[in-house]
C-alpha cells in the first residue's frame, strides 16, 4: 500500500519552529509510554499503522505525533482509546532490527493538543494545535519551596533506586526551573504511564510539581518496601551461591579427569591463532584485549558469546593467504579461446594484465565491468579468467541488495549480526586475491536502511581498498589484491562514482556466426552430454543450426538457443528411449518443425529485382542487425510529405534533411526545382507497429527519393548505411558489425558504408568481409553512383559519372575500396 506524503499546513512561529494554527500530522500511538518535551526516547514499532506513519514523517518533515493509549495491552489503535493530549516530536533514526521491527529514535519539541483524527488508515493522522502551559500562578517563594520538595524527594528516590544513573541525579538536582525540572523527573522515572499522562496533561506549573511529588513520595515507599524484601532474598541467595560454588568445583574437577578441556584453553588456543595471523599490531592489539575482556566473562554471558563468534569469523578469514598467480599469457590464450568464442576484447584485456603481471609484478587495482545485453557469457568468462590466470573464483549477486549492511555487515552488537558478503566472499575463497565477480552491480537498490553502491565506492577504489573495514569485523582488510570483475546490462542505472572507478568494457549482441560456432563447439556437446546421448547417436547439421538461429530465436544471447537444444535432445531421447530405437539420428533444416514445431520467427522476402523507390538500409537492434527498405511514393500534389512506419523525431528529421540536401541538386540529377511544391512524397518503412529511430537512415531515404524523383531503379543487391547532412555528406554510425551481418545474411553484393567507419570493419566477421564489397562514402554522389541502376541521362549528371573515380588501395581479404 501506498504511504501518504503530509505536510504541515499551519503557519509557523519561525523563533521556535512551532506552528500557530491547526495542521495535521502523522500520529503515532505509545503502548505504556508518555512522552515530554525535550525528551529522547528509544522504543520499537511492530504495528503496520505505526509504521506506516513513521514511512509518512520521514518523507515529509520527521515530525510525528505521539500520543499514549488509555488500554496498553489493545493491539489495535482506535482513537477512542487514545489520549487528547500528545507531543510533537522529531525523529533522529529510524534502524530495522529483528522481526521486520523499528527501532526509533525520537526527540520530544512541544506539547500539542488534538482537535480531530481525521484519518485512520493507511495510518493515523490527526489535526492538533500547539497547547502550552500557562503562566506560574504562585507567588516566587512558594515555587521554589515547591521545588526544593521536589529535589529532596527525588534525591530520597534516586538513592533508594538501584537504576538511576548519578549523573542524571546531578543534572536534575542542579535545575532550579520548574518547568524543566517537572518534565525531566516526569520523563525519567519508572513508574506507570496513567500517572505521566496525568502531569502532561496538567496546564499548571504549580499543581504539577504537587502531582509530581505525591508520586515520588508513593514511589519512595514502595522501594523501602522492595529492599526489605530483598534482604530477606539475599540471606537465601548466600546458601544458594555456596552450593554454586561447590558444584563448580566439581566441574573443574570433571573437567581435570577429562584432559584438561576448560574454558582457560579455549582463550589461549584464540590467542596463539591470532598471533599467527601475523596481522598488523593495531589489529593485533585489538583483538587480543578482546580476549582478555573474555577471559574474565561467564561461559554462559550473552557478551561472552558475542566476542567468540566474532573471533570465529575473524580466524575463517584467510589473513597473508595467497594463490600463486598463473602468468604463461600462451596458455591463457588458449583456455579463453576453448572456453568462449568471440569476445577478443575482454580476451585481449585479461591477458594484457597477465603481461602486465609478469612484467612489473603487480597488478593491484585491476576493476573491470563488462557491460552488454543478458544472455552474452559476461558471467561465464569470469570464470574462464579465473582459471586462465591460476585464481580462486567467487561470485557476488548484487541483483536487488538494497540493505548497506549486505556489503559492509552489521555491528556485532545487534542479534544475528554477521560480516557482510565482500567479507564472506574470501572465506569462501580462501585466498586474498581471488577472481571475485560482481555480477548485476546495475541492479543494486537503495531504501532507508542505506545505499548499497556507497559502500562499492570503498570495495572498487585502488586507493581506499587497502584497508577496508567490515562492521562486523572491526579490522582492516587489505582487498588491493582482488581482481574485481563486475558486470552490468544498463549504463545508466550505475551511479557515476562507482562507474568512474571501474574500467568499461561494452559487448555487443552475438552475430548469426558467432552464434552459429558458439551452438555447434559448445551447446551442442554439452546439452548432448547433460540428456545422456552418445556423440555418434545425435547429429545437427549446419543449415538446421542456422534454421533454429533464424527461425527460433530473437536474442542477443544464447540462451534461447540453447533451449531449442535442450527441446531438440529431449525429443530425441524419447525416440531413443522405446522399444524399436534408431541407431543414429540426423537433424536436418527441414526436420525442424517436426523437433520444434512452428517456426517463430520469419525472416523478409530478399529483394529479387530492382525497383524504383525502394532502397536497402541497415539498423541495429539490440539483438543484432536487421535490413529494413525505405519505401518512396511520389504523387502529384501540393508538395506535402508523409511519413509513416512508427518513425521517431530523429528519423524525421533525416526524411527532413534528405528533402532539403536534394533540392540543392536538382540540378545534377535532372530533378524538377519546384518538385517539392508540385510532388506529394510519402516515405514509408514496412513494420509499422515496431518504432524505429535514429539518423543512420539518412543516406537510405535520400538514395529512395532520388530513385523514385527520377523514376531509376535502384540496385536490389546494395545495402547501405549512414547519416546525411544538408551538403550530401555522410557521416558515421554505430553498430557497423550487427547491420553488416544482416545484410550478409540477406545476400547483399554490396553495402555502402561512411568513410568514417573503415576503422570499424576491423571488428566485422571475417566470413562477411569474404562476401561483401565494402564502399565507403564522403557525399550522396558515391552513395547513388554506386546504388542507382544508372545515373540519370543529364549534361551535369553525365559530368559525374565521368568524375574520376580512383581505386586508391584494394585488400583482397576484406574487398574494401575507397574512393576519393
């Protein structure tokens, strides 16, 4: 449910901070307890309403009404069992402790009286106004007979009370103000809320002090009464410790007869195991007064028990533990190869820290994050790293931590109080320089209980790491030496300190080849060996491995696909499972269907002929590249353009643009001048329901135009991508890798690239590069001299063609000509 956000609405008396009309505020009930002015309480809420009002407060203005019930032992809170006179108060902390309870801590301001409960769920609210007392009615002299009383009596109480501490008798018995000194007593003493409630509520100075000193004089009496009684226990209690005493002794006796296993060896057995730590003598220092404040604890103290299990889980802690690091940069090569197809970028970076490593010997404060879409191996190749480099692994899930203390631990003093996971984690390694990886650190939450991604900034910092402090713990933890591997899908969730101090690594989308090698060398053996199928009894051929990756899955993983594996030998199992089995089975791309029914996906018909107005451009998607064709009608009309096809405001203003960049070459391509005022054009891309944004269709549209404008054809087997500017230049894009595997896989002879991006076919599939001629581009002339079936039959345009075109350099491999 919901919580309510409340404001104060009264106006307020800007000297004390106490408003001078009527607002309404969160109200919160006390079960047994009255609050006062100026005073600091601790106390716990488990009731859903309270908790609710203390959420409302914290996010408004930490004021809360506290007011007592009549009947303490009513679970419920009805306002007919409230009081009508309450305080004001204002919360300090709010810690979550045990049982999904609230341990609060407030600060009492002023008193306040209610005029209304106006609502009563989610939580209480109240509408109250400030009630002050009312001016001294008594002449000077008998106020401070009244007071002298008071102190005396309070002096009397403190003296017989065994609880009161003397430095709160001190400060009492040093007021000499009536008013202060009536709610401090009031606020301090231990006796029952009805008669607390009663001063509260009384307005006059004067008669609360009478109230005031007729309790304490009660009070008086009952602890003389409670001290006789306890005389006559403690004469019991003398015999009762005798007989502790003698069965003591017996024990030690037993334990004597038993091999000497008392609690004085248990103390020195921590001692010797934490010199051997061989820790660093502050920390050293620490622990063992630790030890000495236990040696004098009873075996059965809660104390005593909160210091072993300290100890225990400071001693699992593997201190000057290390694994020899594995530093032959060859054979790491080849288990990342084995293990991972692809990903050369987070390959080449491990083995350039092994270099690093073996040349300079050390390589503290290596953080990397590995940042792409779900599905893509970033958690698996940590592992492979950690056994290329000889490092013992660990895995952290940061997904949905939203608790501080899951990092940092909790202070050893509350109830099942533990070290927090970075700690947990080398236990768990035994080693200080393990491969420790932070999967999900994009996901990390926050709420009132702290920012888990704080506390990362002391883990990730080469600078601050050297001595991390657990709560729990207590002693620094030198994590200098881990190699911290995080790995992340969104960017722009990671606040920016933590991103800063991790080096980024982006992955993008796997291609249909990679694809295809990770599915035969990897999810094929191992999917046949997890269902229990010989090699030789189960074969997939390469056109049926192609058909599940484009007929079966949309993913930039492999995680679908490994699925349809799975799906694929279990069918298979259970023809191998009858009666009359077959030997062998073989799996071709018409069997499919048969394995894993009705193909999900279908791909668009390939161009086959060339035609006017449509054109060829490529986009990337966030599970690869795919072609889309821009459609160009030109009708007669009043010079209106239409767009449809779900486009974004980028890709309009690229159909924009392309307008604009061919009316400026009317002349050179045999155009009308006026064709934008007599010619309606309306641009589409098929796939209306899906959006569709960004400039690298610019050159697309305008090459569509251009086509359909001067009613030439173009070229079916030419794919292209790229921005364009007003001039007819052609400006570079992102995901040249995706959107050329796309037009590969639907058979393009050509794709027209910006000249910009020839540094990027670096990155492009080697089969790709071996099929497609690659055309860089610095204006639209290229781009339509290459994609038009001809150049329109033109003085100008005919200039062009005959414009020196130079192949400067030609690789073989790649097929890449520049033009200039």
């Amino acid at each position: 449910m919901s919580e309510k956000k409340i404001k104060a609405t009264g106006k307020l008396d800007n000297s004390m901070d106490i408003p001078t009309e009527a607002i309404e505020i969160p109200t919160l009930a006390m079960r047994g307890m009255v609050m006062f002015p100026n005073m600091i309480l601790h106390f716990d809420v488990a009731r859903e309403k309270s908790i609710r009002a203390l959420h409302a407060s914290m996010n408004a203005d930490r004021k809360i009404f506290l007011v007592a019930q009549k009947d303490a032992l009513d679970e419920d809170v009805e306002v007919d069992n409230l009081y009508k006179i309450g305080v004001v108060a204002e919360i300090r902390q709010i810690v979550r402790s045990e049982n999904d309870r609230l341990r609060v801590v407030v600060e009492g301001l002023y008193r306040a009286k209610v005029i209304d409960f106006t609502e009563d769920t989610p939580f209480l609210i109240s509408a109250i106004t400030h009630y002050p007392l009312k001016r001294m009615s008594a002449d000077k002299e008998s106020i401070e007979a009244k007071v002298r009383i008071l102190k005396d009596s309070f002096s009397e109480y403190g003296d017989l009370s065994p609880t009161m501490p003397n430095e709160l008798l001190s400060e009492i018995l040093l007021s000499d103000d009536a008013v202060e000194l009536a709610e401090f007593i009031a606020g301090n003493m231990q006796f029952g809320f009805v008669e607390k409630q009663k001063i509260l509520e009384e307005s006059q100075p004067f008669k609360r002090l009478d109230l005031l000193i007729d309790v304490l004089s009660k009070e008086v009496e009952i602890l003389k009464i409670e001290i006789d009684i306890q005389e006559k226990v403690r004469t019991q209690m003398d015999k009762n410790q005798r007989d502790y005493y003698l069965r003591e002794q017996i024990k030690a006796l037993k334990d004597e007869l038993n091999g000497g296993d008392s609690e004085e060896n248990e103390i020195e057995a921590y001692r010797k195991k934490i010199r051997e730590l061989k820790l660093d003598k502050d920390s050293e220092e620490k622990l063992l007064k630790q030890i000495d404040k236990l040696e004098f604890l009873s075996i059965n103290s809660q104390e005593g028990t909160v210091i072993r299990t300290q100890l225990d889980s400071i001693l699992e802690i593997p201190f000057n533990k290390f694994t020899k690091d594995r530093i032959d940069v060859e054979k790491a090569r080849k288990i990342l190869d084995k293990d991972h197809y692809g990903l050369k970028r987070v390959k080449e970076r491990i083995l350039e820290t092994l270099a690093v490593k073996k040349m300079a010997g050390d390589t503290a404060g290596q953080i990397i994050c590995l940042l792409g879409p779900p599905g893509i191996g970033k958690t698996s190749i940590a592992r492979s790293v950690a056994e290329a480099m000889g490092k013992k692994y660990v895995r952290l899930s940061l997904g949905g931590v939203r608790d501080e203390a899951d990092i940092r631990g909790h202070r050893k003093t509350y109830l099942g109080a533990m070290p927090g996971r970075i700690i947990a984690s080398l236990k768990q390694a035994q080693s200080l320089n393990p491969l420790m990886l932070l999967d999900e650190i994009d996901k990390l939450g926050s709420d009132h209980r702290g920012d888990p991604s704080a506390a990362m900034l002391e883990v990730l910092d080469s600078e601050q790491n050297k001595a991390f402090r657990d709560h729990y713990i207590e002693i620094p933890v030198d994590l200098s030496q881990v190699f911290f591997i995080a790995t992340a899908n969104n960017r722009e969730t990671i606040p920016p300190p933590l991103l800063d101090r991790m080096e980024i690594i982006e992955l993008t989308s796997y291609t249909r080849e990679e694809k295809f090698h990770i599915c035969k060398n990897h999810l094929i053996p191992k999917q046949i060996k997890k269902h229990g199928i010989l090699s030789q009894q189960l074969s997939i051929e390469n056109n049926a491995i192609y058909g599940i990756i484009d007929n079966y899955t949309r993913e930039a993983g492999v995680r679908t696909l490994e699925r349809m594996i799975a799906k694929i030998c279990r069918k298979c199992d259970m023809k191998f499972a009858v009666k009359d089995a077959p030997e062998k089975i073989k799996i071709k791309a018409k069997d499919l269907s048969e394995y894993l029914g009705t193909p999900r996906f279908k791909d668009d018909e390939k161009p086959k002929e060339d035609l006017v107005g449509i054109a060829n451009g490529l986009a990337w998607t966030s599970v690869g590249g795919e072609m889309l064709q821009a459609e160009v009608a030109v009708l007669n009309g009043k010079g209106e353009n239409k767009m449809t096809g779900s486009l974004g405001d980028v890709m309009k203003e690229s159909v924009s643009t392309a307008v604009t960049c061919i009316r400026s070459r009317t002349g050179k391509y045999g155009i009308d001048n006026d064709f934008y005022k007599t010619k309606d054009i309306h641009i589409h891309f098929p796939e209306g329901a899906v959006p569709k944004d960004g400039p690298s269709a610019g050159i697309t549209i305008c090459t569509a135009m251009v086509s359909a404008l001067t009613d030439i054809p173009v070229r079916h087997d030419v794919a292209m991508t790229g921005e364009i500017t007003l001039r007819g230049n052609v400006l570079p894009i992102g995901g040249l890798r995706e959107k050329t595997m796309a037009a590969y896989k639907q058979g393009m002879k050509k794709v027209i690239i910006p000249f910009a991006n020839i540094p990027d076919l670096d990155e492009v599939e080697d089969i790709v590069k071996e099929n497609i001629e690659f055309i860089p581009a610095k204006t639209i002339d290229t781009v339509l001299k290459n994609a038009l079936c001809k150049l329109p039959n033109n003085d100008q345009c005919k200039a062009v063609s005959e414009e020196k075109t130079v192949v400067i350099k030609e690789d073989r491999d790649s097929k890449v000509k520049e033009y200039f």
